[in-house]
C-alpha cells in the first residue's frame, strides 16, 4: 500500500473525535479513527476496535441507542458502551443485522483473512460518508479532506456545482469532486476480492400506522438522553424544539437547554418564545445573542470548516450555537426532521393551496399588483411578499416542477448566467424522483426527507456541531417516528388552517399555548442587512474580486456584479441568499485549492 501522511489524516479528523486519535495498518488496508466520548469515557472503547487475534476490526461514527438489547445476550464483554456490541453483531451478522439496529451510525468493518470490507449508513443518512474507488483501491471518510489525502487531487464535478447554486447546498450521490461519491441514506457497500458492490438495506414499510404517537416519541428522545457524558437540548422556541425539551425535561430532572438570537434584530430573534418554554418546563436554560460583531469575529473560523460547499446561511447560528453549548454539555438533542414528517414549512401550506382553482384564480389576479412591492427575506411585510410573489409562479406548475420551484434559491437560467461552463440539468432533475429508501410513497411526501433533510439539515446538523465536539441526536428520526408518520393521513398533518396538526393535538398538554399558536420562522440569519454591513467591503474586495473571479474560471463576474447591485437595491428579492452561495463558493476554493485538479 502507498504510504500516507498518518498524522495529517489524523490532524484533519481531529475535530470530530478530540478524545482519542488512531490507526491500524494491515496488509491491504490501513483504518483511522478519532473518537468524541460519548458511551463508556474509558479507553477500552477507542477505536479502531480489534478482536485479540486483530482478525476483525472497526471504525465506527454515531451511536446505536438500542444496544443494550443486545448487550445482555453477548458474554465475556471488556467494555460498556456500544462499539463492542455492533462489533460483535458484525463479526456474526455482518449486514444482517443492520435493521436491528436503533440509531445513526456510519462504519466500516474489515476481516483482515478474507480481506473484506463492509461500509454502512444509518437509514436517514444522519451520518456522512464519502468514498472513492479505482482500479487500485477503495478509500473512504467522514469528511472530504481526509478523503482527498487518500486519493490525491480531483477535479471539480460541475454538474454537482450547478446543484450546489440551485439549492445552495450539494445533494444526492455526487460530490462536489468528480469520482468521490456520497453512501446514500439506507445503503452499505460490499468490498470483496476487488470487487465493489452498492446495495440498499433499508426501505420505509407501508403499513397502518397504528402505534401510540406520544408513547413512541417520548421513548425516541428517552433513549437518546443515555450518555455517559452530560446531555441537553436545543430549544429554539418553536414546536419541534420545544416538545423534544419538554420530554426531555421529564426523563431528566436537571435538564440544561439552549438557544441563540441576535441583538437588535427584533425580525430574526425568537429567544423570548424559548425562555417562555424554559420557563414553563423549568429546565436550566442559557440564552445566547449574535451580533454583527460576533458574525464579524467569527465568519473567518467558519468558512475555513466548510467542507464541501454548503450555503444555507442557519449554519452560521448553528456553528455559534455549538461553540457556545460545549462548554456545558456534549450531547445535544434537536427538533430536527418534524417539520419535514409533519409538513410543517410554508411551502407545504403553498403546496396544498395551490391545487385550489380559487386560489389559482386570484393569484393571477394579483400578481401585477405583487410587482409593484419590494421583496426580501429582511422583514415581516416585504417577506410575505416575497412569498406571494412565489405563490403566483407557483400555481402555474406540474407538480414536479412546484417541487423543484420551491427547493431553488437560483433558478436554472439564473445558474446558466453565472457559471462559465453551461451544465447539462439532468443531474439536478434527477433529485426529483422518488429514491429507493421512499419508494413506497409519493414525491410530494418523501422529497423533503430524501433531499432536503439528508443533504440540508442533517448535513448542517453534523458539520457544524462536530466541528464544536459535540453531538447532535434527533428523536423525530428513530426510525420508528418516521414510519408511523409517513404512513399517517396526511388529514392528520396539514388542512388549510392549520400544520403539524398532530404535534398540536397530541402535546397540547406539555407547552404554552402560544407556542402552539405563533406562526412558521426559519432558523435565518440577517444577512441582507450584515452582507450590505461592514463585511461588505471584505467580501467584495477579497472574495468577490474581479480578477480572482476571472483567473479561476468558474463563474461569470458580470453576474456577480449584478447581484451586488440588487442586494443594495430597494428590492433585493434573494439576492443576499444568491451572493452568500457565491461567497462560500469562493472561500472554499481558496481552502481546497490543494486538492482541486484543474478540470480537463
């Protein structure tokens, strides 16, 4: 085997596991490992994790929740956590036990007489997992860096970076390199005698939904309250955050809860409703407000951890949230995926009101009048009509294309004005169909689960929590919540008055009746305001210089420069989300230049 930089691969990782690094080398095969804490603090759980004859090993990234089930039927254990378990799971089931398994995982385990290699991923794809092969080899990794130091210098795949400024983020099985690939929620990989074979394990069952929802969600979040480290929760004041701490708060007497706002940012900060909840539950909850000073002090550290571009602008608060938190816990628990399971975003209330003929009409009525208005994400009148501005395009579509509609930031004829290189679209296109894990349901219910959440929100959830060391645990994606939700009446979820109808009749009893009451908000930065700020100067002469623009050969200035001019404009519509796209863009290349190969 070729030779790598150990220690360099290690040094890459190290954010991701700061309590123990390592390496075992074979003969044909060489596994790192850096290992954040979490069940059994001893150092009998390092990785990676070896029987005495070192025949099998493992490395392993996530938690199993459910392995004290099978703790008790496995003898002669050296250790109390959950790496011994799934080892020894493994080495007698090897995949065959993957749908025993509760909790979000991605690992790879290597039998060192047969030289074979199992690379896996939890259903929902909470964990990531990179790999690139050859004639020669498989290498594979959390994170891109450590992956490129294997493989050597790529090229970057320009279909991928078409994706990337459609949705501001990358999706699906390509990455931004050509010839690394993305494992997929619900599959593993085979390796054996040379041969590489992807085959998908998990698939989401129709069947009656029949279970005790609230029995079934509070038994989710108490096993993921289990650590041997202290463990808290995100509360953001919205519904999603609030039901999971309130749950919490009652396996967990000395609950510490945590939230993020901004100072003088009356539009954005939502603290107020946290607090309200904290109170209510009376967890011990610590509140913390951004500035445009603190985006300023920070946005440097930010964008060096971005791993593949990555563009939705709440993985800023995210990425301070996480800083601010480690110093009190390591484990934290989300409201992420509700919004997702229950239609809770606005474009899902968009989607069921424009299958309405009414609603049909009287959008086309008023879109001359929409024109006439300023719009942009920065304040409570002109983002409503921005919404309506999108309502009125909306309405005109098949439901593929409002699918596709409501997921862009950048539409395609934007995309072909700002990259030098037109791409073919069908990459992009092919996100709208249903995937493998979903196929036993409609686009319409599944597309935010498959697409959205794996390749937005839990990346953003990921990266920029374990770039902190901490732990991010999701109890509306055990498994069990998202069947029995995707196989619930939709009757059940969203009717034209009301969302997340179900999360409203069946925790009523746990919260305030405002939190309930109060209306949608994303996790937003205020970023029209803190682009057009003191950071514009920066950006605009460092990252969006002319001539560095030009000498790369990606992007087409002239665009940029119109953009630049919107954002400053009494309509920026989405310019601001448009320019950060471009801005991280940017920034990553300048980070990634040693690994980028020049396109042929």
């Amino acid at each position: 085997m070729k030779k790598f930089n150990d220690q360099k691969i290690l040094d890459l990782l190290k954010h991701r596991g700061p309590d123990n690094r390592a390496f075992k080398e074979y003969k044909k095969c060489i596994l790192f490992h850096s290992r954040l804490q979490i069940l059994d603090t001893s150092g009998t759980s390092n990785q990676p994790f070896c029987d005495d004859e070192s025949e099998n090993c493992l490395v392993f990234n996530g938690e199993i929740f459910n392995y004290k089930e099978f703790q008790k039927k496995q003898s002669n254990l050296k250790t109390t956590g959950d790496v011994e378990v799934l080892f020894n799971l493994l080495k007698t089931e090897k995949e065959n036990c993957l749908n025993k398994l509760n909790g979000f995982f991605a690992f790879a385990f290597y039998n060192a007489e047969t030289n074979s290699l199992l690379l896996a991923k939890d259903r929902l794809g909470i964990k990531p997992l990179y790999y690139y092969k050859d004639e020669e080899k498989i290498a594979f990794a959390s994170e891109l860096k450590p992956l490129l130091e294997l493989t050597g210098k790529q090229e970057l795949n320009l279909t991928q970076l078409n994706t990337y400024f459609g949705l501001n983020y990358c999706a699906g099985p390509e990455t931004i390199f050509k010839n690394i690939y993305r494992l997929l929620p619900g599959q593993y990989i085979q390796v054996q005698n040379k041969t590489v074979t992807v085959k998908n394990w998990y698939v989401v069952p129709k069947k009656q939904a029949s279970q005790n929802f609230t029995q079934l969600l509070e038994e989710a979040v108490k096993l993921r309250l289990h650590a041997d480290v202290p463990v808290g929760t995100f509360l953001s004041g919205g519904i999603d955050s609030s039901i999971i701490s309130a749950l919490a708060k009652k396996n967990k007497a000395d609950l510490n809860t945590f939230s993020i706002g901004f100072t003088d940012e009356d539009y954005f900060d939502e603290t107020n409703y946290a607090e309200l909840v904290a109170k209510h539950i009376n967890s011990n909850h610590h509140t913390f407000k951004l500035s445009e000073t603190d985006f300023l002090n920070n946005i440097h550290d930010f964008l060096n951890c971005i791993d593949e571009p990555f563009a939705d602008s709440s993985a800023f608060n995210f990425y301070m949230l996480s800083k601010f938190t480690k110093d009190h816990v390591k484990v934290a628990l989300s409201g992420d995926g509700a919004d997702e399971l229950f239609k809770g975003y606005n474009k899902h209330k968009a989607l069921l009101m424009s299958n309405s003929s009414l609603n049909r009409l009287l959008a086309g009525m008023g879109s001359p009048l929409l024109a006439l208005n300023k719009s942009s994400r920065q304040g409570a009148l002109a983002n409503k009509t921005r919404q309506l501005k999108k309502f009125s395009e909306l309405v005109k579509l098949n439901p593929t294309e409002k699918q596709k509609f409501l997921a862009s930031i950048s539409s395609q004829t934007e995309i072909d004005k700002l990259l030098k290189q037109k791409v073919n679209p069908a990459y992009f296109d092919s996100l709208f169909k249903t995937n493998s894990v979903y196929s036993n349901f409609e686009l319409e219910d599944v597309f935010d689960l498959q697409t959205v959440l794996a390749d937005d929100m839990l990346v953003k959830a990921d990266r920029f929590s374990m770039q902190q060391g901490i732990e991010i645990r999701n109890p509306f994606l055990d498994y069990r919540v998202v069947e029995y939700a995707l196989n619930l009446n939709n009757k059940e979820k969203i009717n034209k008055s009301a969302q997340k109808i179900i999360l409203k009749k069946d925790f009523a009893y746990l919260l305030p009746k405002q939190i309930f009451e109060r209306s949608k908000k994303g996790f937003e930065l205020p970023l029209h305001k803190w682009l057009s700020g003191k950071f514009s100067k920066e950006f605009e002469t460092k990252l969006l210089n002319k001539e560095k623009i030009e000498s790369e050969g990606y992007l087409n200035y002239n665009y940029i420069a119109e953009l630049k001019e919107q954002l400053h404009s009494k309509s920026p519509d989405d310019s601001a989300a448009k320019l950060w796209a471009i801005i991280i863009f940017e920034s990553w290349l300048t980070n990634f230049k040693d690994y980028i190969k020049p396109n042929a």
